[in-house]
C-alpha cells in the first residue's frame, strides 16, 4: 500500500476575489452558483498505481470499485488499501449454523435497576456462549459478490503486473458518474470507460484497445468465498469446494453465471454488444474473450437474485446517458456551496471535501438500509451497520435540500421496529429499543460495548423531526409519529427514578458514546442526558402538533431527570466519572461531551460559558490523535454555537491522521480503516450548519471567520436545529 503524509491536504493556491456573496436561500429559486464548475473542479484524477485512489461508481444501494484499469483487476494489490469491492444491499450470507447455536446463548445478564436483565455480549470465557456470540457476530455477513477485472497479456505470453501498467491518465468526472482509463501495456495503448446504473446492481464498460485484436485482453470474472471476519476484501480464492458456481445459460450476446453460497444464491448476467465467447477457466472463475477482429467491446454485467432469464440488458451507451442524468440531476438539486471567492488558503480544501464526499455518500449511503461505516466498498465490522453511526450517515441528506435520501432508510426502521421491540420486551422496558450493531434483518448482533450503548435510540426521532422542518409537515407527522413515540416510551422507561437523589438517572448499565467507561460503573453521561431531554421534548411537541395530550410520563422525566455533571467549571464525560479530566483514559476517544451542544442544540440546563470553558480545556488537553473522523466535524460544530469561528475551521482541517481525506475523497483513519463514511457525512453536516445557521443563529455563514478572507456563495441548505 503507498505511504501516505499525516493529513494528504490537497490546498490550492489563494483564489482571487469572486463574487460578493449571493443572498442565502433556501430553496433553489435563482441559481447563484455554476454547479457542473463547481463540481467539476474536483474531479478525482489519478496518474500512478495508488492502492488508497481507488475510484467507485455507484447509485446508493450499490457500489463497483475499480483499480486504475477501470475494472478490478488487481484485487490482491489494492487489498490493504481501499479495496476493490462489488457490494449490494441485499448480499448477505450466513456460513452453516452446524452446531445449533441459539441467540439466547450469546446472552449475558447484568444488575440493572434492582433487576436482571439481558445483553447480548461478547464473552471473554471460553466455551459454547462466547462460541455463540461469536457465530451471531459473524452470522450473516455481507458479501463481496464478485470480482469483473482484464486478464491482460504481455508480449512474452505472461499476465500483467501493476508495475507493468504505464502512462496512466485516470479520471473520475463527478457530474457524469464516469470514470475514464487511459492506460499503456507494452506499446499498446488501452482505453476504458466504466459507469453503474443509477437503478439496479449494474456496472457497464467499454475497452477499446489493439490489445483485444491481438487477443491479448480478456475479461475475467472470479467470485471469492466471503472469510467470514472483521473485514473481507474480496480476495479469498481459497475454500474453493465450501461454495459453486455454473454458467447457467450462454448466447451469442451474453451469459448469465449462477453463484450458489451457504444461505444465499444469486446470479450474474452479462450481456455485450460484439462478438466473444465465455468459458470456465477453473472452479468460480470466468473468461470472456472479445472477438480478435475487434479491437473494442463493451458489457454491462447485472448482480441479481432474479435468477430467471430478464433479456438483454441495457448496452453501454444506455447506462452511461441514465448514469450523466441521474448524476446531473443529483447536483443540481438540494445544496450547493461554492468557497471560490474566498482568499484564505484553506478554502480549496473544505470544498474539495464537502464535494467528494457528496459523492461518496450519494453512491455509499443512499440506499434503504442504513449503511455499514466504510458503505459499499469493503467490509468492517463483519459488514454491519452501526445504528449509532447513522447520525453521520444521514442527518446531513435533509440540511443539503435532500431529505428524500434520508427518508429512504426510514422504512427499514418500520420493517424491523417488531424486533427492537422484542429487545426492550425482553429487558423489561416500554417502546422499542433501537439496535445497534445489527443486519440487513435487524437482528442483533453481540457486542461488548454495542449491547449497552444508547445514543442511537434518540436517532430515529432526529431524523424524523429534520424530515418534518423539510417541509409536508402532516404527512410526516402521520408517517413516523408511532415509532418517534414507540422511541420516547423506551427512552422513559430507561431513566430510572433514584429515590434517593429524588432524580431520574441514565445508568448503568450503559456505555456512553465516549467508549471508554466500564458499563456496570457508569450514570449519567453528558451527552445523552442532553439527548434524552432534547429527544423527549421534541416527542412532546410532536403529541402537540398532532392535537393530542403529552404524555405524563415523558414530562416526569423531562421534570426530574438529573442535570448536566460539572465539576470544577467543566462538563464532565459523566457524572460517575469525576476523574473525566484527570484520568488519561478518558481524555482519548470521541470527546463526545461536544454533542451536548454542537449535534444538539442548547437544551435547558446548559450554560454556555461552562461548555466554552469545557470546550477550551478539551482542545488544549484531548489526546486527538485518538479519535476518530467525525470527531473533527462535531468538534466544529460546537466550535460554531458557541461563535469561535475560527476554532471552527481549525477543527475541520485539524492536521490529524484520522482527519486525512484522502485524493479520492475517502476518510483514511489507519491501516485497519481505509475509508470511513461517518467522516465524510460530517463534514457535509458541519459545513451546511457552519454556512446556513442553526435556530437562532444571527448573520450569513455563522460558523465562519467574519474577517474578509471567507467570500462564501451557496443555496439549498437548511438550518440546523
């Protein structure tokens, strides 16, 4: 994998001054930016064999991701750096549950509130429980369904190498969903144009090169066996008997290959436009050969559990004029923001971020599930969304004028809300308690700190209150108001009432978002007590726009619920932590006390001059090289409500390896973690509020420096509450 520098910034030159900032909008009314420039600008060019460039076209609900040949032809190469993935929504599959493990098993019981009740953990003891939470952990995964590279020949016989690739011109243009090869092997010259279909699992491309003449370029696909671990790149060639694969049907103009998998089966279909013959190499691993009077071809190649025969699909010109459509519409609807007039150097960079990640996210997480951390791409986490990260995956979709993105992993919330019920059934709680590490399915999945966090439950009433201020108020209302309300009953129902203290108290048990405080020992986080007050408030208003009564028991809590932990003018972490400062533990992580206002907005019992003190000591004191991406952009946005401005944009470009944005726009954090969406989808986040404002915010671009060197255009965004 090629080294990369700590933060990789790719800084222009000071811009000269622009134009004079255009009156903010809200909706796109006047166009005051040129978008396809703006956007254009950034497009992603790569001119070296660069493990960590891949680039990926994609519509959301699927992703392909190529090496510079403009397919996958390289895997093993580029598998340590961000790999070359063919993920879709609905590839998952589960290895034989041969020794009949049960879910119950992986649970562990814990004293919570007088009571037992049940988490299902990880377990440090060997024998059948820790077996069976680890198989759950595991079980299903997601797969890597395919690898669609050239099998390339040298002029002595033998296959290419990447060090045999040269001359390389690589570009991604932004505005069309088109990545354009150029390429050299030997003296010949190869050209690729590779696009996916903005509305099914379909990737189509076109070579054209003397190589094929010469039959000495073919298409190779190679289906792997997915490892069933932390991460799966796509490379596993071994267990060649554990699955199967058989060419189902073949014409003259394509074919259509069968992959059979432990719990899964699903086929590939390809279809191409000139004359070639397919044929097995070996077990799982597929050729297509052009025709040596060609000297181009192309293929469009679906990935489908529709096994039946569908009839030609689309040719390549069809899927590279809907992908210039979808891709145009996209940008030119929602926001746009536009740093060009600005003269302070750093300007470049933040817009270089906020636009490629507009891209990764619209084709890594726009789809209906919520996504896993590194999207559509690679494995992490077993391939699992993390309900808790889903904050930074989505929230920012309805501040960039696009909450049609969000709304479309709403409905899986509904499809799986009987389960999170049965969660908060089982430990004796009301409503439904929301998963954390979970599947396509909306099981849960064991985990040591994910079983015990709380910070997603809040989650689903956020996003549906950002989906309500985008406007069609009563139909939100009605469409989410049962399982806002189904959210707030848990969340009422976790607050414990200390007869004691004579106050409501979070824990324990629980791990707050600041993963670095033992379960058993920990109440009252900062953060989430900020979260449990805004979340339930909003609850109540939600009752109140809908013309019903608020419910007695969420304004018991919201009346007695125990107030922010201070101690020596700062917020703590929480309140069982009074070491939160002194403890070099706990000064590492996310300094999640920054949600309570920056993710949030002020709540009653905050006071502000405590959170600025608190703010100043963490950016002095915090062990920032452990954190984590979105940390800067939170960081930011507490920066931007408490009007230090400049401390604003310092965060977003804090020269920090996890803060390391990477030429394809992908948020390194280390060798484990390539790419990382959270990040991206923070700096979206943070940029929309730091230029639209939040409630009660004064002045145009509140979160930037008001000292003549930010000349900031842009339109389409929302406030932030």
């Amino acid at each position: 994998m090629k080294r990369i520098s700590v933060l990789a910034l790719v800084l222009v030159p000071a811009w000269g001054c622009g134009e004079k900032q255009g009156e903010r909008k809200q909706e796109n009314t006047i166009a005051v930016i040129d978008r396809e420039a703006l956007v254009k600008r950034h497009n992603v060019k790569v001119n070296e064999v660069d493990t960590l460039a891949s680039l990926s076209v994609g519509n959301g609900s699927f992703a392909f991701t190529v090496d510079v040949t403009g397919l996958q032809s390289f895997p093993a190469a580029y598998q340590n750096g961000i790999a070359l993935g063919t993920q879709s929504e609905w590839g998952w599959n589960s290895l034989e549950n041969s020794r009949g493990y049960r879910f119950v098993e992986s649970l562990k019981t814990y004293e919570q509130y007088g009571r037992k009740i049940t988490y299902a953990s990880q377990w440090s003891e060997a024998g059948r429980h820790r077996d069976a939470a680890d198989w759950f952990r595991k079980n299903p995964h997601r797969l890597q369904l395919g690898n669609l590279g050239f099998e390339i020949a040298k002029q002595d016989g033998s296959m290419v190498t990447p060090d045999d690739i040269k001359d390389i011109r690589q570009e991604l243009d932004l505005w069309t969903g088109q990545i354009k090869s150029v390429f050299r092997v030997d003296d010949e010259v190869v050209e690729v144009w590779t696009v996916a279909d903005p509305g099914t699992d379909l990737v189509s491309f076109r070579v054209k090169s003397g190589l094929i003449g010469q039959g000495r370029l073919k298409i190779r696909l190679r289906f792997p066996y997915p490892t069933a671990g932390w991460a799966d790149t796509g490379t596993n060639r071994g267990s060649a008997g554990r699955h199967k694969t058989a060419l189902s049907s073949v014409t003259g103009q394509g074919a259509t290959v069968v992959h059979q998998l432990d719990s899964l089966s699903y086929a590939v279909k390809m279809n191409w436009e000139e004359k070639a013959q397919v044929s097995e190499k070996e077990p799982h691993y597929f050729i297509v050969a052009p025709g040596e009077e060609e000297n181009s071809f192309s293929m469009s190649c679906l990935f489908t559990t529709d096994r039946s025969d569908t009839g030609k699909l689309p040719s390549f010109p069809q899927v590279a004029s809907a992908s210039a459509d979808g891709w145009e519409s996209f940008w030119k609807s929602g926001g746009a923001v536009d740093f060009s007039g600005s003269t302070d150097p750093r300007a470049g960079e933040i817009e270089r971020r906020v636009v490629l990640s507009q891209y990764l996210t619209r084709l890594q997480c726009a789809g209906a599930v919520p996504p896993q951390e590194t999207g559509l791409t690679q494995n992490s986490w077993f391939g699992k969304p993390h309900l808790e990260m889903h904050w930074w995956h989505g929230v920012h979709y309805p501040l960039w004028g696009r909450p049609e993105l969000l709304a479309k992993s709403m409905d899986w919330y509904k499809k799986v809300s009987r389960k999170a019920r049965k969660i908060a059934e089982r430990q004796g709680f009301e409503g439904v308690r929301w998963q954390k590490m979970t599947d396509i399915y909306g099981n849960e999945s064991p985990s040591s700190i994910g079983a015990v966090l709380i910070w997603q439950q809040p989650h689903y009433i956020t996003f549906a209150e950002l989906l309500y201020r985008s406007g069609n108020g009563e139909s939100v209302l009605e469409e989410y108001g049962n399982l806002v309300f189904a959210t707030a009953d848990f969340m009422a129902s976790f607050a414990h009432y200390d007869e004691e203290k004579q106050r409501y108290m979070l824990g324990p048990v629980l791990i707050p978002a600041q993963e670095r405080f033992r379960a058993e020992e920990t109440f009252n986080p900062t953060y989430e007590l900020a979260y449990w007050r805004w979340a339930l408030e909003t609850a109540q208003q939600w009752k109140e726009r809908l013309g019903e009564e608020r419910v007695a028991k969420w304004d018991d809590v919201l009346d007695k619920l125990s107030p922010l932990p201070v101690q020596d003018g700062l917020y703590l972490a929480a309140e069982s932590a009074p070491d939160s400062y002194t403890n070099p533990e706990y000064i590492t992580d996310h300094p999640s006390v920054f949600g309570t206002f920056g993710m949030l907005p002020e709540t009653d019992g905050l006071d502000k001059e405590i959170m600025k003190n608190t703010f100043g000591y963490i950016w002095e004191h915090w062990s920032w090289e452990d954190t984590w991406g979105w940390d800067f952009p939170m960081t930011a946005m507490t920066a931007a409500r408490l009007g230090l401005r400049e401390k604003a944009v310092d965060a977003l470009l804090m020269d920090i390896q996890t803060n390391t944005y990477l030429p394809n726009g992908h948020n390194y954090q280390d060798e484990r973690l390539r790419l990382y969406l959270p990040g991206n989808g923070g700096v979206l986040t943070a940029v929309a509020m730091m230029c639209a404002g939040w409630d009660g915010s004064r002045g145009k671009n509140p979160g930037f420096p008001e000292n003549g060197n930010w000349k900031i255009k842009w339109e389409g965004l929302q406030k932030m509450p």
